[in-house]
C-alpha cells in the first residue's frame, strides 16, 4: 500500500484486495445404504479449507494488522473446519410376537450419529503493542516448534508456547523476543482449537394405536458417552488464562419425549 494515497483510493484498494483474496475449496462425498433387515446407514465426509483476510478480529476492528502489508493478515477463515465426517444409522429390531405380546416386543428402533470435525482456527495475540500502533492485533515471535497437548491433562493448555515469546525487546537489546516496530511473525489463524467428537444415540417404541393412530415414546442421550469436549476460548497473551480451554460443550444430555400421532 503507498502511505501517500488519497483515501478514496486506499478504500478502493482494500475492497480489490478483499473481493479478491477469499478461496475456498470443497470435496464432499455422501453414502446412503440401506441394509436388510430394518438397518440404515448415512455416512457424508467434507474435506475443506477456505482463505480470507477479513473474518474474525477484521469483523470488531476497522484495521488490518500491517497496513503495509495485508497479506500477512491472509490466512484460514475462523469458520474454516478442514475435516468433518457425520455417521448415521438406525436399526428396526426384530419383533414377530403375536397376541398381546406384540405391544411389548415390536416396533422398536434404536439410532445413533456421530460426529468427528476438526477445530477452528484462531490467532495467538501478544497484546505488548511490538508494532507500536496501538490496535492489540500485535503477534508472538516464533523461535521454534509450538506442539499440540493434550487439552484434557491438568491445566488444559492446547499448546506448548514456550518457543511463542511474547515481551518486546528494544534495539541492542540480547534479550530474545518481538523485536520493536515488529508485528510479530505467526500467521494469522495458523493454530486450531479442539475438534469435536461426539455420540448421540436414540431409543425409541411405537404402539400402535388402529389404523391412523400411534403413540411414541423416545428416549434421546446427546453426547451419550459425557465425551469432555473442550472449547478454547483465550489467545491473548497477556490474560491469566492464556492458552488455557476454560469452557467445554454441553456435557450428557437426556431427553424424554412421548408423541402422539393421529
């Protein structure tokens, strides 16, 4: 961007560069199976990335990170999920008992869906104002490899940020860290949150009721194994909670339901 150009034509630039910076790629692929025997199956996988520059920190501040270089601000969408695969199926069992049995043994079906999705991307925050604009949008310095953890051992930190360094460090310092008038040099959204992996599972018995009626009673566990499904919610820097997941998805779930159809 040229520092001299009028407004009009920095707004004009920015409106190019944004219209012309979102890609976003899709493989999709669905299998419906219908067994014998009452038993059915759907299985869909997404494979997917999509690049931008403006969703997230760009959708609450009016500014890019480097405004001499918005490309460092490219990077995974925060909604982009890389990953998903969702299995369906239910199972009608088998019920053949006649008289008054019958009400007891058939019409039975149990179900379930399980879900596995990679995590949404997001971006660590030094907040030490490196670049000395004032936007909080500032970067760590990467110095070395930042592996994963697991979020479920104490403490739930998702990733070692020993090699991120956070403090500023003023010229002709020996100190390592972000050097001044630096924005740092991670990418944007180059780190990604705790997927999911989840379990609903269904049960249910219909009595028949004559010819137009049934009542049905069903029982519904969402999250049937009480999975722990961490969410991270803090990349800034200079919190008390930095790099730590501090909330979690709904634990189990159970749901009752009886319905009458006429």
């Amino acid at each position: 961007m040229d520092p001299n150009a009028s407004p009009t034509e920095t707004a004009q630039l920015l409106t190019n560069l944004s219209n012309g910076s979102s890609t976003s790629h899709e493989l999709q692929v669905t299998v419906d199976h219908r067994l014998a025997s009452g038993f059915n199956l759907r299985a869909a996988y997404t494979l997917g990335k999509t690049i931008d520059l403006t969703s997230g920190f760009h959708a609450r501040f009016s500014t890019f990170t480097n405004p001499y270089d918005l490309s460092f601000d490219r990077g995974p969408a925060d909604f982009d999920v890389h990953q998903r695969v969702v299995a369906s199926g239910f199972y009608e069992l088998p019920g053949h008992r006649a008289g008054f049995g019958r009400l007891f043994i058939n019409n039975w079906q149990v179900g379930g869906i399980a879900t596995f999705q990679t995590g949404t991307p997001f971006t660590f925050f030094s907040d030490n104002n490196s670049s000395g604009q004032g936007t909080n949008l500032d970067r760590p310095w990467r110095v070395g490899p930042v592996p994963k953890l697991d979020v479920r051992k104490p403490g739930h930190y998702l990733y070692d940020t020993t090699n991120l360094l956070t403090n500023v460090v003023a010229p002709g310092d020996d100190e390592p860290g972000v050097p001044m008038f630096t924005f740092g040099n991670i990418g944007r959204n180059s780190f990604r949150a705790p997927g999911i992996s989840n379990f609903d599972l269904s049960l249910l018995k219909r009595f028949p009721l004559g010819e137009a009626r049934l009542l049905e009673f069903r029982v519904e566990l969402f999250n049937a194994f009480n999975h722990t499904q961490y969410i991270f919610t803090n990349p800034n820097a200079a919190a008390s909670t930095y790099d730590q997941a501090t909330q979690a998805r709904d634990p189990r779930l159970i749901q009752l339901a009886l319905k009458f159809y006429y």
